[in-house]
C-alpha cells in the first residue's frame, strides 16, 4: 500500500506546477506566432487543461487549497477553473478569506452554486459571508429547517467567539438510555461525525450533564445506564466566550472536543479541535502582521494594486510620525549647524531605543494574547523590562559613549551620546510596554500597529533627549 | 453539576494571586517590626502556606503551570513548593523550557526524584533534558526495558523533528484479527490512551498495513475482519521529518493521531494532535520573537540580569548596524553643514523604508514557514513586492516631495525628498525579500533577526540615498 506523508506534498505538487509552466510556455510563443501555431497550440492547451483536471482531482481538497495560494493569479485562475465542482465547495472552505474573495469573484454563478451545495451546514458556515446575496439566500433555502435554523444563529455572533466556531453536529444521548440503546443508535447512524471523541448527555430539558467517551461504549458492558459511566465535571464554553481564550483551554487541557452551552447548561453545539487549532494559527499569524501594520493582506500572491492600496492607512501614518519625529529635529537645526557631529550620531540613539522597545512589545503583544498579564503582575513586568533597560543602558550606553568621543575628540559629545542611548533605552522599555497595554484597555487588538506606534515614541523621543542634551551642555 | 469554563479559569486563579498578595504583605510587615511580630507572622504564614497547597491541589496542572508562568520569582517559587509532588512532574512537562529551567534548579534532587517517577515515559521525554545527570539516570533506570529503549531513541532525533515528537503509546493489532479480537484486546486494557482515535493495524513483520477508527469497532459486526475494514491511505510519517511540516498536515487533513513508520513501513510510534498543536503554537511565538532577535528570553516573568544578558548579542548587532549607518551620514558632514535641513528630513527617508520593508519581512517569514514560497513563484512574489513599492513610492514619495519642498521653499529639495523616499522603498521590498530568503538558503530560521538586519539595510541606504542625491544637485 502506499502512504501518503507531508513530505511527499511536495512531489506531488510538483507535476501540477510543471504543467502550469508548460502551458505558460505555450501561451508565450503563441503569442509571437501565426494562427496555424495558434491552433497547434489549442490543442496543447486542452491537453494540458484536461491533465491539469486530472492531477487536481487526485489531491485533497485542502491541498488544492495549499495550493491555490502559493499561486500568482493567473496560475490561481487557471486551477480554479480546473477544480472539479463536488470539490470546489471544500476548497473554498479551506482557503483563506482574502484567496477565497477572490475565488468566489471569478466562479460563474451557476458553478459556485453547485459547489456550495456539496458542503455540509459547518463548511457552509465558514465561506457564507463571502457569497452573493443570491447564492447564499439559495443554499440556504435548500438546508434542513434545523441546520439552517442553526447556521443563521451561528453566524451571527461575532467572527472571534465560541459561537461562530462551533458546530452543530453533536451527538447527544438522554441520561437514561443505556450503553445499549446508545451503541444501536450509533450503528443506525452508519457513521460519527469527525473528530468525535465523546457522546454528549443531556436531562429531558436537553441540560448539559455529561459526556460518554466512545471508549466507555467498547469498555463497558451494554446493560450499564449511560448515566453510570459518563464523564461529569467537562470544561464547557458559552457561545460569547473569546474563540482565543477557549482555543488556549483546548491547549491546556488537550481536548479534542468541548460543548459549547447556554447560560443555563443547555447544549448549543461543540468546538471541534480542528477548527479550534486553525483559528489560533490565523490568530498568530494575525499578531504578527498586526504589529507591521498589515491587516489586510494575507494574500502573498495577490494582485499589486490591491496590495498597494491595503498599505496605504499605514504608510499615511507612518509618514506622519516620521515627519513629526523629523519635526523635532527641526528645532534643533542651530545647534546641528554649529557642531554637525549630531546630525550623525543621533539615528543611533534612535535605532537603538526602536530595537529594543519592539523586543518589549513582541514580548507584551504575547504574553496578553496568552493572559500572562494581569494588573497584580504588571508592575514587576514592567520594572522588570526598566532594570534591563537601565543595565544594558549603562553597560552598551557607556561604550557608545567612549567611541562617540574617541571619534570626536570630545569627551562632552561622549557623555551626551552615552547618558542620552540610556535614556532613550527607559523610554523604549517604558513605551514598549505601555502601547500594547494601553490598547488593550482600549478595546483594540494590543498587537495593532504598536510596532509603527512605538518606533515613533523612540524617535522623536530619541532625538528630543539627545539634541536636547546636546543643546544644554555643548552649544555656547 | 459544575462545567469549569476557561473564562472561569481567572476566577480559579484569582484567591490563589489573593492568597499571595496577603502573604507578600505579612512579609513586608515582618521586615520592620520585632521578634514577636515576626511569631505571629509566621503562624500566619503557615496558614497561607497551608491554604495555597489546598487551592492548587484542586487545579490542572496545566493551570498550575499557566501560573507559574504569570508569576514573578519569588512567588512562582512559593508557588512551586506547595505544589503536591504527585503533580508537579506534570507541571514540568506543561510549563515553557525557560521557567522549567528555573523550577528544576530551585527543587531538592529527593523531591524532583519523587516528582519524575510519577510519569509516564511520553512526559518524561520531554523534561529529561532539563534534569540533573544523576536524577535523570535514576528515573530512566526505572522505567521498563521497552519504555526505556522507546524514550533512548526519541530523544536522539533532533528537537524539531517527528521522531522527537513522536510518543510510543500506539495501539497495534494483527490484520489477521477480528473486530471480536480487538474488543476482547480493548476491553483488557481497561482504558485507551488519551487522543486514540485509531488502532494501527500491522502485518506479521510490523509493517504498517492500515487502521481502525475507533468508530469501526462500534459499527461494523464482530465477526468482520479487521484487513476487510479498515482505513489504507493514511497519512504517515517518518521520524527524520521537519515537525513544522507534519504539524501542518495535521491541520490540513484534520488529523487526531497519525502513524510514525521508518523507511520500510514499520510502525515506530505514532503523533498525536495535541502535542502537534503545542509545537506549532510555540514555533509561531519563537517566530515572532526572532525576528526581533529575542531567542532566549521566553520567560516574561524571569530574573532581570539574566534578561539583560539575554539581550546583550543582539545589542552589540544593533549597536554596530546602527554605527555603521550613522558612518554613512559621516561621509556627508560638509554637505549638512551647509544644509541644515537635509539633517531634518533624512531620518524620514530611513524610517518609511523600514516600516515598509518590516511588512515584506512579516509577509515572507510567514509563506517560508507555511511552505508557500519556492523557486517557481519567488520571481513573482518580488515583482509584486517591488510593484507595489513603486506605486506607493511614486504616490506618497511625491507627497512628501512637496510638503518638504513647501516647509524650506525649496522645489529642488523636495525632488530629492520625492526620489529618495521612492528609491528607499524599493529597496526595502528587495531587502524585504532578500533577507528571510538568504537565511533559509544558508539552512538559518529565516526570522532569525531579520528585522535588525532589514533595518540597516533601509536606514544605511536611505542615508546614503538621500544625502548622496542632495550632495551632487543641492550642494556647490
């Protein structure tokens, strides 16, 4: 038999991506070339389209997926174009959003429609937001009363909570049935629901009051009550909870599935660790990206102008703390003027400061996003990051002092350089954990832009202290 | 019946931080009154000490190492040593290596001794490295033949690969056997271990030859054989495979455990979701903190000093880019001195290339490491970088053009502040891309500090750029 591993995705990417590059070379002549190459080269590309088909269909459709985003936008077309409809619904689902946009715009209604009737209530769930009004209101009406009913409630909490993640499709069991009664429910099923580790157990108001693990169903003999075996004491979510927050007590506990309940115990649906597991990858990534400035542009491939355009809110700010940082040197052009030996040192002490203040705020974004931060331990966190701010700016400050002065000849210009990197070091740590912080207070995503915001304290702080410093002891 | 929510897990924790904070004041109190202040204050503290071990021996250990990792030293010490020795080799294997670090140094080799022989082979391969020679020696001597050849072996394959992660608890049976067989094996056992979701199914010589979902044993009629039922084309992997890799196939096929099998199919273990789930979390973290070149400091609550050295190697790295920048604006002394406002406006020039290029970084570090970027699109991912450079080059380049030429009444400065910023942000797409890309050709993380490196590159030529124009058109 043959095994299929991560490894060999590669190997098995690599005749789909040989023949994009073959087709590409075709269209390229053509396009120098007489009608009669023209229509040899017709051929070649149905070839080409019909192997194309092929070697896709063979492919999981999350690997379809891992491809279309590696893909520029042609190449992405060209596949998409070739993904066989009963497919097509689960790439989409796998996708991710920004891709996915862009999936949705090109399929012919009538193709994205079929599509969406090949997915299950969950799946649908996840790419409804992006279909056409037409489409969605479609596949809706052609649910079940009770998936619809639940797909129209699921989506409307909000896209980071318990509720928008979890599922409908939990198998529940009365507390008084027996092992017996449950084993032949689940044999007329025919098959479980992925990932299901565990059989819920409701009272007769449908109240949450326990779980049987499907192992209890192998282990235990078919006369015991379910309500002798199950599991009491579960970690349960609410629909409002942070899908984050419940994505780490997966971690923690290393659940494979949780109920998700409502205020009073009642059973809502469940998280699934898959689901779970992708959503706090997205979350890291998100963080990342956050902190540059990038929110929206998580398609690598995409197409330049949209990139362009999704970095224009950032770059206006960027440009305007930059120029008000540059402001502050402004000020300072006299003292520049008569002793030019500023103009060159004083990136140092700004670069420095933005350094280190962004170790401080990748360090912070963090350990928020993990609650390790509460108001009881802020202050040693934050005197913590000011007493390595205050060795390291003694220590590093004082060298760049003695080369400042040996470079100069100035042994004042060196005791500014090195009394003012110090400084700029406090306000880097000082700033690097009060912008998250202060965000978070604010009800915003404490990773959002801090890097573009703290750069800025460092700079202009950087030059106001050293300039300043400067002006005060050097300029007569 | 009570559900424990994760949002409930701060209000677990909350009279463990309260029962801290009285402690912490009883101690300051004692620091400046007399003997008998000091008696009474050590009933109390007996008592605390006492209520503490009560309170975390109702928690996880999961949340006892959440804990730890929020608290300070001092009291993260408190913490650890009401810890019950039953669980505190669990608190070991949950907490990250840093604080696991500090914890092992601070706990008397008997007690570490006791906390060790309480588990399993699967959680004691991922302390070993942390514990004494002498302890570790003992511990492993414990453990039965197999269990001790199993975790021998494991613990030769490099940190970030499958055979490191891999566990050695799979169920196996013979593809000769009988659904009856594998209830009668299940049900002697007694118990499954946790995220059995298959049991692997291997001919006579151990190959890999299929599995069993759990769900088959429940469905299908006991006298089926288990080669008629089970599942073949799993996903599988080798022990020598990048874990990052098989974590993401985890995620892409939405896999609960997976065989681990040598070279000729033979079973060696198998991977489970949660471990998967943990190494993935925390390869996201470290990649964050590279490339802010943060390797070593993990623990957001550790000692100060050792903080500060931590930070010592990428400071003298900074320190030297910076310097090395700031020389370049040294070149260039005569032309500032003769005009001013070039001093002002370069640091702008440095600064926009640096944010921008830190998008590109976040963007590539991302693809590497999700295994999207390769030779083929690489051409296309730079030419899209490099597009959207000269679109927002052309765009924000001239706006700032004329706001600097409208500021010193100067048009031909502004033409310089208009080329130099466009030029800048071309290069920091290039280096955007060039950095991570150069460190994972020379086999290095290509986060590994690339956000230092991106940001001399930007600021040296952004300098150099920007000076080098304004000397050959403004200066005479």
């Amino acid at each position: 038999m043959k095994f299929s591993s991560q490894m060999k995705l590669e190997q098995r990417l690599a005749p789909i991506l040989e023949l994009l590059r073959r087709q590409h070379l075709v269209e390229s002549l053509v396009d120098r070339s007489d009608d009669q190459a023209g229509l040899g080269a017709g051929v070649v590309h149905r070839r080409h389209q019909h192997e194309l088909a092929r070697a896709l269909a063979r492919l999981h459709p999350a690997d379809i997926a891992h491809l279309a985003e590696m893909l520029p936008p042609e190449e992405r077309s060209q596949v998409w174009a070739s993904v066989q409809e009963k497919m097509g619904g689960a790439v989409l689902a796998e996708v991710n959003d920004m891709v996915a946009e862009g999936l949705v715009a090109e399929t012919p209604p009538d193709r994205l429609l079929s599509m969406g009737r090949t997915l299950d209530p969950e799946d649908l769930a996840l790419i409804e937001d992006l279909l056409p009004d037409s489409i969605r209101s479609r596949l809706l009406s052609d649910l079940q009363e009770g998936d619809r009913s639940w797909l129209e409630t699921t989506v409307t909490y909000p896209e980071d909570t318990v509720g928008h993640l979890m599922t409908g499709d939990a198998l529940v069991i009365d507390s008084g049935a027996t092992i017996e009664d449950v084993l032949r429910f689940v044999r007329t099923l025919g098959d479980l629901p992925d990932h299901t580790d565990k059989i819920f157990v409701v009272d007769e108001r449908r109240h949450l009051v326990g779980a049987l693990p499907l192992k209890a169903l192998i282990i235990h003999s078919p006369k015991r009550r379910v309500s002798d075996v199950m599991k009491t004491g579960l970690v349960a979510f609410t629909p409002d909870e942070d899908a984050e927050d419940a994505g780490l007590a997966f971690q923690r506990y290393d659940l494979i599935s949780a109920p998700v309940v409502d205020s009073r115990d009642r059973l809502l649906g469940r998280l699934t660790v898959d689901l779970v597991m992708d959503f706090l990858q997205e979350q890291a990534e998100e963080d990342a990206y956050l902190r540059e400035g990038l929110s929206g542009d998580t398609d690598l491939f995409g197409p330049v102008y949209a990139g362009a355009r999704s970095r224009w809110m950032w770059l206006a700010l960027n440009l305007m703390t930059a120029f008000v940082a540059s402001r502050v040197i402004g000020v300072f052009e006299g003292s520049i003027q008569q002793l030019v030996a500023l103009a060159t040192l004083m990136p140092i002490v700004a670069s420095i400061g933005g350094n280190t203040g962004n170790q401080t705020v990748a360090l912070v974004v963090r350990g928020l996003a993990l609650d390790q931060i509460n108001s009881g331990n802020l202050n040693y966190l934050a005197l913590k990051e000011l007493g390595i701010a205050l060795i390291n700016g003694l220590l590093w400050g004082s060298l760049m002092g003695v080369i400042a002065s040996l470079i100069y000849s100035d042994s004042q210009l060196g005791l500014v350089m090195a009394t003012s990197t110090m400084l700029n070091l406090l306000v880097a740590a000082g700033a690097g954990i009060a912008v998250p912080i202060i965000m978070e207070r604010l009800g915003r995503d404490p990773a959002l832009g801090s890097s573009v915001v703290l750069t800025f304290v460092t700079d202009s702080m950087g030059f106001l202290i050293f300039l300043g410093l400067a002006t005060m002891l050097l300029i007569h």
